[in-house]
C-alpha cells in the first residue's frame, strides 16, 4: 500500500470520527458508474465529506474540485489533494480567455466522478444560492454521466467559514435521485431544477 493510499485511509477515519461521515441514499443507489455529484457548499470540509461518505471503492474515480490558491498554499495541502484525492485544481482568477471548465470537462473526458459545489463559493445560510451556470455546460458536453444531487448537512458546524479547527459534529450526506438536462430546456430553468433537487433531500434522512 502507497503512503498516498494510507494517508486516505487515515484521513477518510479521521473524517468520520469527527462528522460522523454519514451517507443515506434516496433515488440510488452506490454505484460504480461515471456521476458527478453536485451538493450545497458551506465549509472547506464539504468534498472531504463526500469523498469519506463514499465506499471505498468508489473513491479512486471520485474527484473533487480544489481551488488551487488554497488547496496549494502549502505542500502539506497540495500533497493530499494531489496524491490522496487526486483534486481537479480551478483557478478562482483566471485570464479572459481561459476555460474555466476545461479541467473538469478533461477529468469527464478520462472516465473520472466529479464533485462540485454549483453554488460557486461558501455561504452561510441555510439555502444554497443560486447556481452559477457549470454544471449546466457539463451536462450539456457530458449527457451520458448521471447527474447526483446531495445535501450535506451540519459540516458548517464543524467548520463554519473563518474558522480553522474542526469541531467534532455528527454530519450526514444525503444522495437523491439523479437528474438530466432535458432537450432544449432553458440554462436557468436546468439550473433552478438541480437547485430544488438538492433542496429536497435537506429534510430528507
């Protein structure tokens, strides 16, 4: 075993140990097919919760999305989400002319699971904000891959936005049933629907 597999191991009980990690599956099941998962974003702590809520097994081909200003400040930090969760990097500033999607889209293109939060950044209150517009051009270039909603609970608790030591909190994820972009449907009306999907599993346990 690799210290990068090792180091998951630990990480993904360690994860558990302080949130409990606790993954609840409605409208599917865990599965070994190409997804991306899409949930509400409220700490630094959401990916790291969804990846440890995951099988084992599904772990390897489920990528988050870091953002690299962060995620690379430190060589501690880029180790692990470069050699543990092997990271799909975006900029959070970046040149005109540079695709913000072109990352992602290439993990979609090898095979890989994606999460992302389509929310864009953090917030603080109990309802996502609207969705910015990626997961709609990556379910328009990628039509074959499920789209999975989920809805992390308490994980602001543990970390909320500011704060830098975790605080040991019972969490859960809940994944609901996927959705599709239906043909000719309207960007905004898309984007409004996966909002209301992930909202529908927040009661959901």
């Amino acid at each position: 075993m690799s210290a990068a597999d090792l180091t998951g191991l630990v990480l993904a009980f360690v994860a558990r140990l302080i949130t409990g990690a606790q993954g609840h599956w409605h409208g599917c099941p865990p599965k070994a097919e190409q997804r991306i998962y899409f949930a509400n974003h409220q700490s630094h702590l959401d990916w790291i919760l969804i990846w440890a809520a995951l099988p084992q097994e599904l772990r390897a081909s489920t990528r988050p999305i870091a953002a690299r200003d962060y995620w690379t400040a430190s060589p501690l930090r880029h180790w692990i989400t470069r050699e543990v969760f092997n990271a799909v990097y975006v900029s959070r500033t970046r040149s005109e002319d540079e695709d913000p999607l072109e990352p992602l889209a290439e993990a979609l293109a090898s095979g890989d699971s994606l999460v992302i939060f389509p929310e864009g950044t953090r917030g603080n209150r109990g309802e996502p904000q609207a969705f910015k517009s990626g997961l709609f051009h990556l379910a328009e270039r990628f039509p074959q891959v499920s789209l999975v909603p989920a809805w992390i609970d308490n994980v602001q608790r543990v970390m909320p936005k500011g704060e830098v030591v975790p605080v040991p909190i019972l969490c859960s994820v809940t994944f609901g049933t996927p959705i599709a972009l239906h043909r000719g449907e309207d960007k905004r009306a898309f984007l409004d629907r996966a909002r209301q999907a992930v909202l529908a599993l927040r009661d959901l346990r």
